[in-house]
C-alpha cells in the first residue's frame, strides 16, 4: 500500500512538470491525424497523466 501511495505523491508534483511534454506529444499527434477539440483535450489530460506517473514510477522504483 504504501508503494502505492508514494508512486501517487511523487505523480502529483510531477504534473505540472509533464504538461509542456503533453502539449508537444498531442501536437505531434495532431500533425498525423485530424482530431476535434474534444478529442484534442482528452488526449492531453490523458498524455500528462500517464507521463506524470511513468515519472513517478521511475523515482519510486529507480
């Protein structure tokens, strides 16, 4: 549990972090495939978190 909840700590300081990396990512995406603004927002939010805690994986168990 307490593997959890650090991976968790470590994924919320980095969020703000991986929002300029998520930007970058879903652009890249964009140029290769047409998407709505709907589909663009998810993706971002989507592409930060799952960054947030790659990142916060590797600090716990690196």
């Amino acid at each position: 549990m307490i593997n959890i909840v650090l991976t968790l700590v470590f994924s919320v300081v980095m969020l703000v972090f991986m929002a300029f990396p998520a930007m970058k990512i879903v652009d890249f995406i964009e140029t290769k495939v047409e998407t709505s603004e709907k589909v663009h927002n998810v993706l971002l939010i989507g592409t930060t978190i799952l960054l947030s805690l790659l990142i916060g994986l590797f600090l716990k168990f690196a």
